[in-house]
C-alpha cells in the first residue's frame, strides 16, 4: 500500500529498519547490527526489487556478526527470552 504512492519514502524505511530493531530486542549488539541493516536492506529493496541479493547479504552479514562478535556479547544470536535465560540451564 504505502509502496504504490512513495516508493522510496524515508518514513517507510524508517519505518522497516524498527521493524528489524523490534524483532531483535533484548539482544544490544543484534539490535545495532540489524537496525543498520535492515536501514541499507529496505533501500537496496525499495530501488532494485530483487530479493536474492538481500538474502545473499543477510547471510554474509549474519555470519560476519557471528564470526566478529564474542560469543559471551551476542548469547550466540539469541532473541527474546532465549537471550535474557542463556547459560542458565
């Protein structure tokens, strides 16, 4: 719907890239990586309308974060309350 009558509106993208942040809360350094992210990703979207480059993108990007990132910072990419209970058990 909001595509059709502004394809490349900033509140649309902002709008994307909270998205992204809201999906990766209580984890600091995935809700940096992915607010970024998903910023760059909706306007490479919004421009180009091809999906394959975005997946390939998300993939290096998520294991670059994996490979960049200490263990012990990130909880091993965990969301939600996996993250808030890890090394728990």
């Amino acid at each position: 719907p909001l595509e059709g009558r502004c394809p490349q509106c900033p509140r649309q993208l902002f709008t994307r890239g909270v998205e992204v942040w809201r999906a990766h809360i209580p984890n600091p350094i995935l809700m940096v990586v992915t607010t970024a992210g998903g910023f760059v990703l909706a306007e490479i979207y919004a421009r180009y309308r091809n999906i394959w480059p975005l997946a390939l993108a998300q993939t290096v990007g998520g294991f670059l974060a994996a490979a960049l990132a200490p263990a012990s910072a990130i909880h091993n990419m965990r969301v939600g309350t996996g993250y808030l209970f890890y090394g728990l058990r």
